[in-house]
C-alpha cells in the first residue's frame, strides 16, 4: 500500500494537499507548521475518531483537538494504491458526529470498494489493529518508545516457532481444548456427559419401555400440528416477502421519477445558462451594489425635496421681509452707500444754512459798525448829518439786501436738509443710517437663504441625475441576461437569481446525483420496475417480524420435536431386546472408561505444553531480537550489535566488548531513540503483512549527526519495499539526503 495524496480540512490545515513520493519522502516543516496534525490526520483517516473520548486535566480529545481552526467541518481524501488498483477514501461529518460519513470508491469512478468500511478500514489496508499501527509503522508524536499491547503480544508470539513452520503454541493449545471440551466442556456438556447420560438411559430403558411408547406417540401428534404450522407460517413470510418486493419495487419507481425530476432541472437550468450567459460573480456583486447606491439616492432625494422646498419658503419669506420702500432695488450695500451719501448731504445742507446765517449776522454787525463809523465822522466834522450818512445809508441798504439774499439761502438749504431726512421718515441722521443698516441684515439673510436654497437645489438635482444614469446603466447591464426586466424590483430579483444560479446549478447537480445513488441502491437491492399488473396478496395475520419470529420458534421446535421423536424412536427399537440392551451397556461403560482416560491424558498433554511454552517465551521470539538487534547495530555503527525484549517491550542491549546486556534505561536519550525506533522497524517488517507506509514526526530529532546519516540510509533501504514519510522541523535531514536519488523533498 502506497499513500499518492491526502486533503485535509482538519485542525490548522484547510483544504491542505501533501503528495508524498513512492520511496522515501522528506517533509519539513518549522513548528506548528502542521506535522503533527498531518500524522494525525492519517492515523483518523484509517481507523477514524474515538467520539467516546473526552476532554482531561492536561488532554483534549481527537474530536475537539483537530476541529477545524476555520470553523469548517472536519473532512479528509486519501487516495492509495491499493493491491495494485488506485483507492479514494474520504470521511466527513455525519451529524454533529465528526468523520462520521465514510465512503472508500476505485479513484475515478463510483464503485465501493468490496469490504472497506469505516470500521474496518485501518485493519483491512494495514492489516493490523490501531494498536499494533501506533506502535510500529505510525512514529506520529515524537516519542519512540513502545509499550506492550494484547494484540501486538499475539503477533509477536506467533513468531516463536513450536518446531513446525504450521504449527504455533496457540494452534496445537487450541486443537487440546477443543479435543478436551469435545469430551467434556464441563459437567453436561461433551461426549462423556453424553454417553453417561446414555448409559443412565439404557439402564432406565427397561423399565421406561411403555412410557417411552406413550411418549413417541404423542411427539408425533405434535411433530404433525407443528408441520402444519410451520407450512403456513411459511406462506405468511413469502406473502410478507412478496409485499415487501412490491413495496421496494414502488421505492424504485419514485426514485426514478425524482430522478427524472432532478435530471429535468439540471438541463433546464444547463440549458438557460448555455442560452443566457451569467456575469462575472464579481460584475454582479458590483451592480447589486449600484442597486442599493440608487435606494440609498432615492432615500436622500426623498429626503431633499421637503428640505428644498422648505429652504425656498424661507428664501422667499427673508426676500419679502427685506424689501423696504426707502431703498427700493438696491442692495443692502447700495442702501448703506445711499443712506451715507444723504447723510453726508443733509450734513452738509445744516452746515450751509448755518454758514449763511452766521454770514448775515456778521454782515449786518460789518455793516452797521461802518455805518457807525461814518455817522460818527460826520457828526464829528458836520455836527450834522452828512455826506459819510447817506453813503452810510446806502451801505446799510446794500447790506440789508444782502443779509435777506443770506437768510433766503439758509432757509433753503435748511429745508432741504429737512426734506432728506423727511423722505426715510426719520429725524437724525443716526436714525437713517440704523434704517439702511437694518435693511442691510435683511438683505444679507434673504441672499443666505437664497443661497442655501440653491445648494439644496443643486445636491436634489445632482442626485436625480445620478439615479437616472445609474438606473439607466443598471437595466443595461441586467439586460443583457435577463432582457425581460422593466424596473429595479425586476433587477434586484435578476440580479439575485443570477448570483444564486450557479448554487442552484451545484445543488441541481448534486440532488441529480444524489437521486442516481439512490437508485443505484435500489437496485443492488433488488428492485425493478415492476412488469404487468401488480397482483393483489393475501394480507398476512400477523406482521413480518413477528411471522419471521413465530416461524423461527416453530422451525426450532419441529426441530426439537423431531430430534425427541427419532430419539424416542431410537430408544423404543433400542429396548426391544433386553439382550441388545445389556451388550449395549457393557459397549458404553468400555467407551466411558476409554474417554475418561482420553480426558486426563488431554490435560497431562495441555499442562506439559504450557510449561514448554513458558520456557520458548523466555526467548520472546528470536526473530525479532535479531532484526531488531541488526537494525540497531547498523544504527549505532555496529556498537551494539545484539537486542534482547521482555515481555513488556523493554529493551536490553550488548556492548560489541561486553558480555551482559544493559537496560536502555541505562542508555542515553538519543541511543535508547534508536533502539526503539529499530525495534519499531523490526515490528513493522515481521508483523505488519500489507506493508503500510511508516510515517516519522521529529523521530530524529535527538539522533548525533553521525547516527542521523546511519538512520537515514536505513529508512532508505527500507523505503524501497515500504513508503516512508519523515517529518521534521531540522535542515539536517535535508542536507544528508541532498544527493540521495530515489528521495522526495517537501515543504509544508
């Protein structure tokens, strides 16, 4: 048996793959690089999970231990070459229960494997039990030492020779125990118990001849009344059989139609792919995308709308509320600039009006000084008025003239100043200035609003602009596999079909194949389509079991009564003479006496082979003293060239230079490594008779560098009749082994 590939979802490996070579295969690995979970993972694939196992103090069960770290069922696939044709094994969960589901077919097709079980798989490929496995050709935790185990003690034993090739302790033991138990097993139980009995029966004969007469007759009575029992049972089973026929035969006939079903679908669903080609998966993710983009567009448009039309609500109500009739079409900047500008003129009109009267009043006061003066002069030179009088009264005149020319412009400019302020119907100008500012405000908050209500007009109509694109966008690209879509309900609903079509395709395909197992099964068994009309049976008294159960208590009884019936006869022929029954007497009491005889001499002979046995076992088997003895000397470089077993597996060496053996509890680590592992060798090359492959994890670990190369060239020549896979976590095994052909390097 040779190991070509193993998958494994099963602890820290996820659908990981290892193809090991035909010969000798080296995998390295660092730590917690999965080699310990590979050689488990081929030891559950043999002989599968112990469920019963449960969690300890320090120790965790196989089923908890290896569950996936993915949280994926634990599942494996072994394909072997197996008596010379190619296997597929695979386990997987059944239930909660893990590598419960077992199936073992020839690589490449759907037939079973005659006689492979889950139960008996690691038995029948390896030909031993897991214990014998786990302690030989299985090294999966690092530790060689070998204890003793019931069954590996039978297969050890078996190669202690009795003298014959064909002939073991065990068989000529168990050929005694059946002569002697043929005599007599116990009390009533043998020939002895049978012919005493006999004898007791032949001295009784005489005087049981009548009731030995009475009591064949009425047997035959009843050998009779339970013939006729037994008749019509039996027609009760075939009727029952005949049912169950039309029962599976029924079972068959919607099998095939489910199949047919299964069948129909999986065309049609081939046949509408073939016809309309899906996306990539990614194309499909990605417009299902664009989908939820257009809901998400139309929540915020729907969203939008009321915002919008509550933003131009309270636009227009701050642009009514910022009209004024004093600043009407200007802005609230042109109004402050216009509202500085007529203060700034109503300024100025104060100050002119204020200019003109201090000119006139200073006129006048200019003008009457000098009219002062010259009347003065002249009351000086005339004493009279004169001629500086009248040119006086001239002046004051012209004066006059111009202080009204003075006050008429004042008054002017006064009231303009006042039809300024008039026209803001305001009295200061601090008041026309507060008004143009606070239209300013207003102007200001209306151009805010207007302008938010622009954003929010903007953002609405980018988005409906969006979602007319990518809505557009989306039923092209649905349209291309699914042309009958009108609206995004039918995209989403395409779109969903179609990422779930290739499910759908493998769950068809799997249903479809599902179905043909199914039937297939049926007809292994029996089943067929059923031809012609199906006959009406007779329904049975009772149900198929309990016929089944009633015809068996009345076969063994007829049987009973028959084996009574023929004795009685016996015993009636056998008493018709007296003589013949004396002659018979004296016959049975010599034949007694002669197996009685038999008897002890059988337990003379059983007691003499158990003690010769007791002295052969103190060798325990030569052979594998020597083969272990010679794999550990070329191990050691020849300085232990001789190994000696216990009983319990515990080993004892001999110095090339000494002459006692030494126990390996004496020895190193590594040396007494190296005994074990050339006493599992040895195991694997006399017990193990199908040649599993032997796998090693860090088995070399302690081994010096001149004993490594001595362990690698012996698996070597091992390797050629017996695939060996060596895990290891060192580069030393690597570079021993560089140059050695024949040897498959492996990296986990």
């Amino acid at each position: 048996m040779k190991i070509k590939s193993m998958t494994a979802t099963f602890g820290r490996l996820e659908r990981a793959r290892l193809e090991p070579g035909p010969g000798l295969t080296l995998i390295h690995a660092p730590n917690e690089g999965g080699k310990s979970t590979w050689a488990a993972f081929w030891r559950a694939m043999l002989y599968g999970i112990d469920t019963r196992d449960r969690d300890k103090k320090g120790y965790l069960a196989d089923k908890n231990r290896y569950q996936p770290w993915s949280g994926a069922p634990m599942e494996g696939e072994i394909t072997l070459e197996y008596e010379g044709r190619d296997i597929t094994i695979r386990r997987g969960p059944r239930g909660s229960t893990p590598f419960g589901a077992f199936s073992a077919v020839y690589t490449g097709t759907q037939e079973p494997v005659p006689g492979l079980t889950a139960a008996n798989c690691g038995e029948l490929l390896t030909g031993v039990g897991v214990e014998v496995f786990t302690r030989s050709a299985f090294l999966g935790d690092g530790n060689l030492s070998l204890t003793a185990a019931p069954e590996l003690e039978r297969r050890i034993a078996a190669l202690v020779s009795s003298g014959e090739e064909d002939v073991s302790f065990s068989q000529a033991m168990e050929r005694l125990k059946s002569w002697k138990n043929r005599r007599q097993v116990n009390r009533s139980v043998g020939e002895i118990p049978k012919l005493e009995e006999e004898l007791e029966q032949v001295r009784d004969n005489l005087s049981r001849l009548e009731e030995a007469a009475a009591l064949a007759a009425r047997l035959e009575g009843e050998h009779a009344a339970l013939a006729r029992t037994r008749d019509g049972l039996e027609r009760q089973a075939e009727a029952h059989r005949a049912i169950a026929r039309q029962k599976l035969d029924h079972r068959y006939a919607q099998a095939e139609e489910e199949y047919q079903a299964a069948r129909k679908q999986l065309d049609n669903l081939e046949t509408e792919l073939s016809a309309r080609p899906i996306p990539d998966r990614e194309e499909l993710k990605k417009a299902q995308g664009e989908l939820q983009y257009l809901k998400a567009l139309d929540e915020e448009i729907k969203q939008g709308e009321p915002a919008l039309k509550e933003a131009e609500e309270a636009a227009a109500k701050a642009k009514a509320e910022a009209k004024d009739e004093h600043f009407p079409d200007l802005t609230g900047d042109d109004a402050v600039l216009k509202a500085s500008g007529d203060c700034t003129r109503y300024q100025n009109a104060k100050d002119s009006a204020a200019k003109f009267r201090v000119r006139m009043w200073l006129g006048l006061l200019i003008w009457a000084v000098a009219f002062a003066i010259l009347l003065a002069i002249d009351m000086v030179q005339f004493k009279t008025l004169g001629p500086n009088t009248v040119k006086g009264v001239v002046l004051l005149t012209l004066a006059a003239f111009l202080c009204g020319r003075m006050a008429i412009k004042g008054r002017k400019a006064k009231k303009q100043a006042g039809e300024i302020l008039s026209q803001y119907g305001v009295q200061t100008p601090e008041e026309l200035t507060a008004l143009a500012l606070a239209y300013q405000e207003r102007c200001q908050a209306a151009d805010k609003a207007a302008h938010e209500a622009e954003v929010i007009r903007n953002a609405v109509t980018e988005r409906q602009s969006k979602q007319d694109e990518t809505k557009s966008n989306l039923l092209d690209f649905v349209h291309a596999f699914a042309p009958e879509v009108k609206d995004l309900f039918g995209c989403s609903a395409a779109l969903s079909r179609a990422l779930g079509m290739e499910h759908e395709l493998a769950l068809a395909r799997e249903r479809t194949q599902e179905r043909r197992r199914r039937l297939d099964d049926l007809e292994a068994q029996g089943a067929g389509q059923a031809s012609g009309a199906v006959p009406e049976l007779p329904v049975p008294d009772m149900g198929p079991e309990e016929t089944d159960r009633a015809l068996a208590r009345a076969a063994e009884r007829l049987e009973q009564v028959s084996a009574q019936l023929n004795q009685a006869r016996g015993t009636l022929q056998a008493m018709g003479d007296p003589a013949v029954l004396s002659a018979r007497k004296e016959q049975l009491e010599e034949k007694l006496t002669r197996k009685r005889l038999e008897l002890d001499a059988l337990t003379l002979a059983m007691d003499a082979l158990t003690q010769a046995n007791a002295l052969l076992q103190e060798r325990f088997s030569p052979e594998l003293n020597r083969l272990t003895g010679q794999y550990m000397a070329q191990l050691t470089g020849n300085k232990y060239p001789a190994v000696s077993l216990t009983r319990e597996l515990e080993g004892f060496v001999r110095d090339a230079d000494s002459v006692l053996p030494r126990s390996a509890l004496y020895l190193s680590r590594g040396t007494a490594d190296q005994l074990y592992l050339a006493l599992r060798l040895a195991v694997c090359r006399l017990c193990l008779p199908e040649k599993p492959p032997i796998l090693l994890d860090d088995a070399l670990a302690s081994f010096d560098d001149e004993r490594l190369e001595a362990a690698l060239e012996l698996l070597w020549e091992l390797s050629g009749e017996q695939q060996t896979l060596l895990f290891t976590c060192q580069k030393r095994e690597g570079e021993v082994l560089a140059n050695t052909p024949g040897v498959k390097k492996l990296e986990l």
